[in-house]
C-alpha cells in the first residue's frame, strides 16, 4: 500500500473546488488517501516488462485519440487546429502520431531508471 500525495496543483484545486468535496483545505503534498497495487507475481521477466511498457503506450495513445474526437465537439471554444502548426504557440495540437512519439521519448529515461534501480536490489 501506497500514500497517494497531492503531487500536482490540480489534485488540490480540482478536490478544493469539487462540488462533491467533503473537504476543502487541500494542500500540495498532502496524503489524499492511500493506494494498493497488486499484481500476482514477485518479479517480472525481460519480456513481461517489455509488455506492460507496450500496453502502457497503447492505452495513452488510446487516450489521446479519444481525446481529439472529443475535441471535435468543442462547443463553447473554438476547435484547436490538429497537426502542422504544433507546438508553434497558438491554439494548435498534435497529431497522434508526433503526440506518441513525444510521449515515448519522454517516458522511457524513466522506465530505463525504474529498470536500472530495480536491478540494483
Ligand atoms: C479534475 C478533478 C480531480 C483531479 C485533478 C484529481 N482528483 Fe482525485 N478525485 C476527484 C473526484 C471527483 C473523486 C471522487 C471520485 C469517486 O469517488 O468516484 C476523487 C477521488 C480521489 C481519491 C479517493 C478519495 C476517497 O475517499 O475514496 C483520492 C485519494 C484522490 N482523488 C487523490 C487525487 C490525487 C493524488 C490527485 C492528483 C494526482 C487527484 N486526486 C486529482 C477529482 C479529482
């Protein structure tokens, strides 16, 4: 079991503004509430870890497609313009494709870290 840190300023500021919030009087850093993960064995092999690192990249990827259909549906602000212009400044995103490479290149030092540390125990 893990404490699940107010790590971010929108934990505090999404829980201080919900309308469901029992309390209001968040601040960053402190422990929300508290996290299990659970998974059935103790270790993983090369090719387990190969997996989860591929399943993980799916799913985000997965999660940015969504949300630029759901971006097709702004109502109340204009439409952002999807690919080309990005990420000159303007009101402009990524396609998915650059979208998944940035995301890949800027998440793997951090599974070669986690793989690397735990190697050390
Ligand atoms: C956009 C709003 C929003 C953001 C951002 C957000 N939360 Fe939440 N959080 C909620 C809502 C709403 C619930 C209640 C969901 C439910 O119970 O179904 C919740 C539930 C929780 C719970 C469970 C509380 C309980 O009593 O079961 C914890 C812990 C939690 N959030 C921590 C965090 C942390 C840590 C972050 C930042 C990394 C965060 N939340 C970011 C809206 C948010």
């Amino acid at each position: 079991m893990f404490p699940d840190f107010a790590s971010a300023p929108a934990c505090v500021s999404c829980h201080n503004q919900h309308i469901q919030s029992q309390k209001k009087d968040w601040e960053l850093n402190d422990v929300m509430g508290a996290t299990t993960w659970t998974y059935p064995k103790d270790s993983l092999t090369t090719d387990e870890v190969i997996e989860i690192v591929k399943v993980f990249r799916e799913s985000a990827e997965k999660t940015y497609e969504d949300y630029l259909k759901e971006v097709q549906n702004f109502k109340r602000t204009e439409i952002p313009l999807i690919g080309e212009k990005w990420p000159e400044d303007g009101y402009f995103l990524p396609t998915k494709e650059i979208w998944s490479q940035q995301m890949n290149q800027l998440t793997a030092p951090y599974f070669v870290q986690s793989l690397m540390a735990y190697n050390e125990k």
